[in-house]
C-alpha cells in the first residue's frame, strides 16, 4: 500500500499526500518499511521557531510569498497545540496562511503536537520525509512556540531561525542557552517597534559571547507584516545551506535522526502485557526500585 502511496506522492499527486500524512499520524510501522526502500530526495528543511506571538505565521506567510517570486515551490508543515478533546491541530492552516492553501507551488499542513514536549508532531520525521519525496522545493516547519523546551526541531531541520520580538527582552536571559544552542538565524520581527535597537544590541551582545565557540549567527530584522527583511533571511539561509560546514551539519542531523528511529523501533517490539506483568511482579519486593527494574528489562 505505501509503496502506492509513495509513488504518487513523488509525482505530485496531492491528495495521496495529504492521505498519506493521516495515515502516517496512526503511527504506522509499515511506512517506516516503505521509506526504507525509497530513495528520499535531499531538500532545505527550514525551522521556524520562537516564542508565541512573534509572528512567525506571518514571518512564514511572507517567506512562502518570496520563494514563489523565485519559482520554488514550498510545503509548509504548521505544528499547532492539540485539542484535549479530539488530539488535532487547534489552529488550521486555512485560517493561518489563506492566501496560500489552493496556490498550485504551496502544500500547507497543520499537525498536532499531540502532547509531544518539545512542540513537534511524534511522526514528525517520517512526515517529513514523505514531503521530501513531493514536488517541493524547500520544506517549512513552524513549530507551536513553547519557549526554551523548544529544542527538538533543531535535530530536524537544515538550518533553524528563531524569531523574537522587541517586547522579549526580558525574558531572553532565561530563554538564553537554549536559542544560543538551535538558532542558526535570529530573526527580530516587528523592528518598527519602540525599544527594537535597544532589543536589537542585547541580542548582538549575547551572540557576541558565543562568537568563542567559533559561531556567529546573523540577526536580521523584519517586519513581516510589511514583508521588509524577507529576502535578507532567504540570502543568509542560501549562504549556510551551500557553506562547507553544512555537510557536517547533515551528519550530526542523519545521527539525530538514526538514534530517534533506534528508539520507535525499540518501542514498537517492547510486549506490552509482558512488560506490565513484569512490573507488578517486581513491584511486590520490598525493596523495588524502577531504575533497576528498567536496566534489568532493557538488558
């Protein structure tokens, strides 16, 4: 059935894309079978994170508008809280980028987190890869913006851009160590602002202090509204996709993603029911201790 599916997709039939998605959701081990016998295409996967309300839907919005202006065409994967009461995406892609969902160069899909933590659908890498094999040029994920917790897309995407706005100073210090770490662009929308120098120079000083790693991570301020600062993102985005560093990059990606695959395969062939029996009987001994239980199981 994937192997279908698959082929399709790889002609640019959009609805065995969007079917295919949904089913990729259930978790279905087979596909995991599938893309194992399927040459999947490389193409730029973007991140765009940050905290909520920086505008990155609008940022997003604009950056599909400049790479169809190119002639590339752009799927767009919008990861969106999930509802408590039907576990989908609360936001919907029609809402959120309207002016987009029936161009024939853009695929725009909403998934749920689906309570995952670090604000990433838990099939996100399968999903992606399906989107890989589409007709699109460039790969998009807006993630849901959970603050510092915000990590995981960054073992996911080629290159990550992180948007704050002017009003974060404050709480750029907590989210200090973790943007430092994912953030290959910073991206200061809504620079019209009042106080976006005075933002603009807190942030230079904190990449100032990272430059002793040897990094330096460009800032670029926006007003996505306005579409100003748009194609400064996409220059500097072309510049590290096509850097020499970028093949080292795509190794430490490829071992993000080999130990993340490691675990579902783990997962999928744990036996339930043996492992709660186990459990229980563990759990009668006086001394029980979940940590040496796990080692002994695993072992």
């Amino acid at each position: 059935m994937w192997d279908k599916w698959i082929s399709q997709i790889q002609q640019g039939d959009v609805r065995a894309l969007a079917r295919a998605i949904s089913l990729a959701e259930n978790d279905s081990a087979e596909l995991t079978e599938a893309l194992a016998h399927t040459t999947i295409p490389h193409k730029p996967v973007i991140g765009i994170t940050g905290p909520p309300g920086a505008g990155k839907s609008t940022l997003t919005d604009a950056l599909i508008g400049a790479l169809i202006s190119e002639g590339k065409s752009v799927a767009v994967l919008c990861v969106d809280p999930s509802s408590p009461f039907h576990q989908g995406a609360v936001l919907g892609d029609r809402i959120r980028m309207s002016e987009w969902y029936t161009h024939p160069m853009v695929y725009i899909r909403s998934l749920a987190t689906r309570g995952a933590l670090g604000g990433l659908h838990p099939r996100i890498l399968e999903i992606t890869d399906l989107v890989k094999c589409f007709t699109a040029d460039w790969i998009l994920i807006e993630t849901v913006g959970v603050g510092q917790s915000e990590v995981e897309v960054a073992g996911l995407a080629d290159r990550t851009v992180v948007v704050l706005v002017p009003e974060a100073g404050d709480e750029i210090q907590t989210m200090k160590s973790g943007l430092l770490e994912i953030a290959d662009v910073f991206v200061v929308n809504k620079s019209d602002r009042p106080d976006a120098a005075r933002f603009r120079s807190h942030l230079e000083r904190m990449v100032q202090e990272d430059r002793a790693h040897g990094t330096i991570i460009p800032i670029i301020n926006t007003v996505a509204t306005e579409k100003k600062g748009i194609s400064d993102i996409i220059d500097a985005l072309n510049t590290m996709l096509s850097s020499p560093s970028q093949k080292e990059r795509e190794k430490l990606l490829l071992m993000e993603k080999a130990k993340h695959l490691l675990r579902e395969q783990w997962l999928r062939k744990l036996d339930a029911v043996k492992m709660k029996a186990s459990l229980n009987e563990a759990m009668l001994a006086k001394d029980f201790n979940l940590y040496s239980w796990v080692s002994n199981y695993a072992g």
